[in-house]
C-alpha cells in the first residue's frame, strides 16, 4: 500500500477491522479442531470471552474520556480569548488522523470588535489544538443565552 493510504483513519480502521476476523476466523478453526479431535472440555473460553470484553469496555471508556476532554479544552481555549463571553454549539470533528473540523458560536460584547476576536479563536483553534478548518460564527452576547434552550443544547461555557 502507498504511504498516504496509512495517513486516512477510515481505510486504517477497515483493515484493522478485516485483519481482526480473519484472526477470529482461524481461532475459531483452530477451537472446533482442538474440541473434536481433543473432546476436551474447554470450560476456560466463558473466562476469555468475558476478559476480551472488559478490554473492550475500558477502551471505549478511554476513548469517550479522552473525547470529552479534548472538548472542554476547546472551550476553556476559546473562552479565554480577550472579548469572548460565552461559547456553545461547539462541534468537533476528526475527518482523518491529520485533518479536523471545528465549528462554534461565539458570542462577545457589544463593544469588542467581532473581526479580531473571530481571527485569535481561530489561530486558538489552529496552534493549540490543531484545528484544520475553523467555522465560527460570531454573535453579540445576550444574557438569555445561559437559558437559551438552543444554546443549552451544546454546553456551554461563560468565562
């Protein structure tokens, strides 16, 4: 395979994914082989299945955890940019391992220039969590934001 095809997390994950049944495939084979040559009792396979899926679940865990955590340091590193007073509808994506996409709404006083706040969240975004392609839009604050139902729907975070 080239080289850029490692780079894209998709078609990493496909042969991952193929790579992992064709070795349960032959564990499989090998298992109905060993049980009807050997008629052994095999009572240790419940033991094995149950550890693979602790695995499992703790690795889902630490993938949600370190998510989330990424998420709220988005928004902590968005806040504090001089002139943002509340950030909400956050969204990020990994479209690959090198390339993601951020959008939010940012809202800021009705004194502070939109355009310089618009242009440090986005060079935040770019240095400090490697954001590719940053779409902000920028709103001027309204303090029912914090009860916004729509804005509630993405947390929030008011410096």
């Amino acid at each position: 395979m080239q080289n850029g095809v490692f780079r894209n997390i998709n078609l990493r994950a496909a042969l991952i994914h193929v790579i992992g049944d064709l070795i349960q495939s032959c564990g499989v084979l090998l298992a109905s082989i060993l049980i009807k040559f050997y008629e052994t009792d095999f009572s240790f396979s419940s033991d094995i299945r149950s550890a693979n899926t602790d695995i499992r679940n703790v690795s889902n865990e630490r993938t949600n955890v370190i998510l989330y955590g990424r998420y709220r340091e988005c928004v902590a590193a968005l806040s504090s940019v001089p002139g943002v007073r509340h950030v909400h509808s956050l969204h990020v994506w990994a479209l690959s391992t090198h390339y993601v996409v951020l959008s939010a709404h940012i809202a800021i006083d009705e004194l502070t220039d939109g355009e310089s706040v618009l242009r440090a969240c986005q060079q935040v975004a770019r240095t400090e969590h490697g954001v590719s392609l940053c779409t902000l839009q920028v709103e001027r604050y309204d303090v029912r934001m914090r009860s916004c139902p729509d804005c509630a729907l993405q947390p929030a975070h008011t410096p």
